[in-house]
C-alpha cells in the first residue's frame, strides 16, 4: 500500500478550483526516533490554509508548487517510536492531505487524543478539537468574556463560531451571531440556542441591525471574518470594549487586495482591546477548554454540528463548498465510512 496525498498543483486566484489540487503516491514512510506513524481518519477542512495557498507572508509558511496541502489530521497510530504513544492511540497534529503521516515532536498541534467511546472520532476534529479550543480561548482568555457581556460572534454557523456562540451563552452572555443565509440563521438562534442572528447578506444595513440588536453596544466582538463586519462593528463597540481577532475569512480569497477599513480610529474612540490570537499558542489552557468541551458536548448542553464527507479525494471539493460560505458547522473529510461520525449520534442519556 501507498501513501496518497494531495499537493498544491498551481496557486488559486480568488476561489480555489479543483485543478488547484493533484493526487500524488509515495511510499508509506518509516518513523524515525522520536516520531509516529498515524494510518489518517480524519481530516479539519480549515479556512486558514487558504492563506497559505497563495505565495505571501502568514502564520505558517507558504505552500511551495507540489507541496502537501496542509491540515490538521487524527489518525490512529500504527507505529511508534515515541514513548508518549503507543500503537492503536490516535495522534493529532498539523501536518497534511494525505492517507498516512509521519509525526515528529514539535509539530503543531501534536498531541495523543484520548477518545472516548461515547464521542464519535469526527468530535474530536471539531467541536471538542481544534476549532472548539480555538472558540474557548478566544472568547476566555483573548476576548477576557465576563458573565453578562452582550456578544456579537461573527461566521457563527460555522466551525469556531457554532461552539464559541454557545459557549458564551453558557457563560451566561447574550449573544449574536453574524451568517450568510436564512438556513444558517435558523440553526443559529434553533438549534444553537443563540439570543439572535443578523444574515449580512438579506439585510438592508448591517449598521441599523447592529444597532438594532445591541442598542447599548457591544462589549465583545469574536471576529472570524474581519473586513465590512469588522470595519461596521467598530463604532458600535462600547468602551473598552475587547475584540479578539480570530480570523479574517473575507480578505482569504483576494488576499493581495484586501478590503481597507475605513472605521480604525473606532479602537481609540471607545478604547478597544483588539487582539490576534493563534489557538495553539494557549497550550497551558488545552486540557481545560478539551475537558470542558467534551462535557458540554456529552451533557448536550453544547451541540456540536458538522459536514463530513468520505474519501481522499473529496478534500479539494470540501475545500472549496468552505471557502465558497456553503457549509455549516465543522467542516471534515473522513478516510472511509467506518469513521464514526455525529450523524445519527445523541447525547448518552438524551435518545
Ligand atoms: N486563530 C486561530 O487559532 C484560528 C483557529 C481556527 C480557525 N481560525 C479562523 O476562524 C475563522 C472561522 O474558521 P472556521 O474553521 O470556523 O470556518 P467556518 O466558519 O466553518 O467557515 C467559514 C465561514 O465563513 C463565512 N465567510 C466566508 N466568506 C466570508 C466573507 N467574505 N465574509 C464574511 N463571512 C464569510 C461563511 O459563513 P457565512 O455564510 O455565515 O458568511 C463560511 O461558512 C476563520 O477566519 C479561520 O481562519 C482561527
């Protein structure tokens, strides 16, 4: 058996396409001192990477042309020459597209996940995995939440904003959530229990809704997507209000041009607290915000939502319906329908 991957064919303009992508075959490697073999199940489909599609300066290096198309995978170990892990653990980590990987300490994000019985694997990629952490940091530590705050959370039907919306609602915020489409706000204020939403597309002015919804202002914005929803949000913050800056999805696909904010001079006017964060630099807080996260999410107090879809090669497409604003909730490729996935799954003890 090979290791298939998927590797960077030429650099987007705009919207990723399929021929962006090409499947490669390697041999499967060996593990050095120190590292694991991971036989991959599951795949995060993360916004972040299209960033790194194109040749300009991010958090993470760019890809070069024919360069493995990063991600964060969970795998199960199928070698190790880690003491930390021993074979049939699932490992965690950054590393790529592709059906088995080599895991050397010092990876992003590398970590043995202990999955339990009771949560299918795919929560471990979402919810209580990377974007639940990411959603639990910001709003805790970066976005330093209190009990009471008024919060507006924008992309939030998506991966980081479904979990961090209700998060906060369980801290005891009103909270609302930004979307794209009619749908999205139903699961937003329905099924995710959130106090509204605002679908930016349908409404005349997202300003007056704004107003409209926080008539006193807002003490934290959660910015998933920067440009208009940032620069509108702005004057409408109350004093030292705190806004920790998660991401910037709108600027992802034109990164060369991206929309210039008119409204800056805001974060002097009401004395804002704006703040980048990278998930993975709270490494003190991981085990806190895992723990948390899998409780809320067993309990059902916490609704984890998620779209998976099965087989190597139907990343690139799962890629491009996520930067394209079609999906909802975390975004997933699983390597083969025996991973098990939240479909059909109910909190023990609510079936
Ligand atoms: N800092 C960190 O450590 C960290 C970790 C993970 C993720 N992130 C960031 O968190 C953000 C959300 O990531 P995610 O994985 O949860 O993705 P996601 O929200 O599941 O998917 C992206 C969503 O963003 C919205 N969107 C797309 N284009 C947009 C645009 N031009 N303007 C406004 N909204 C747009 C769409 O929702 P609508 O249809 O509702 O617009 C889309 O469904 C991203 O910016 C990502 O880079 C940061």
């Amino acid at each position: 058996m090979n290791n298939r991957r998927i590797v960077l064919a030429s650099r987007p303009t705009g919207l990723p396409v399929p021929e962006n992508f090409r499947v490669e075959e390697a041999p499967i490697p060996e593990p050095g001192e120190g590292q694991v073999l991971l036989e991959n199940q599951v795949f995060a489909i993360d916004p972040a990477v299209r960033g790194m599609l194109d040749d300009v300066k991010s958090y993470l290096p760019s890809v070069p042309l024919g360069g493995l198309i990063p991600t964060m995978v969970l795998g199960r170990v199928v070698k190790s020459r880690n003491p930390g892990f021993r074979e049939g653990d699932y490992g965690r980590a950054f590393i790529g597209w592709e059906t088995h990987s080599v895991i050397a300490p010092g990876a992003v994000g590398f970590e043995n996940v202990r999955v339990a019985a009771d949560l299918p694997l795919t929560a471990y990629m979402g919810a209580c995995g990377w974007s639940g952490i990411t959603a639990y940091v910001g709003l805790k530590r970066f976005g330093e939440m209190r009990s009471g705050d008024e919060v507006l959370m924008s992309a939030a039907a998506g991966a980081v904003g479904s979990v961090g919306g209700q998060i906060a609602r369980l801290s005891g915020c009103r909270v609302v959530g930004t979307v794209g489409s009619e749908d999205k706000a139903r699961i937003v204020t329905g099924t995710l229990g959130m106090h509204g939403a605002i679908n930016y597309r349908a409404c005349d002015s997202l300003d007056a809704e704004i107003a409209r919804h926080f008539p006193d202002g807002i003490d934290l914005y959660f910015d998933n997507v920067g440009g208009i929803t940032l620069d509108t949000v702005l004057p409408r913050m109350k004093p030292f209000g705190r806004i920790p800056v998660c991401g910037m999805i709108a600027n992802y696909n034109h990164q060369t041009d991206p929309y210039r904010l008119r409204n800056i001079w805001q974060v002097l006017v009401n004395r804002i607290t704006m703040r980048g964060f990278l998930a993975y630099e709270a490494l003190d807080m991981l085990h806190e915000a895992e723990n948390a996260l899998a409780d809320w999410v067993r309990t059902g107090q916490l609704i984890a939502t998620e779209n998976v879809a099965t087989g190597l090669d139907a990343a690139p497409g799962a890629f491009i319906r996520l930067m394209a604003g079609e999906t909802t909730g975390k975004t997933l490729v699983r390597l083969d329908e025996t991973v098990s996935t939240l479909a059909g799954w109910t909190p023990p003890g609510h079936g």
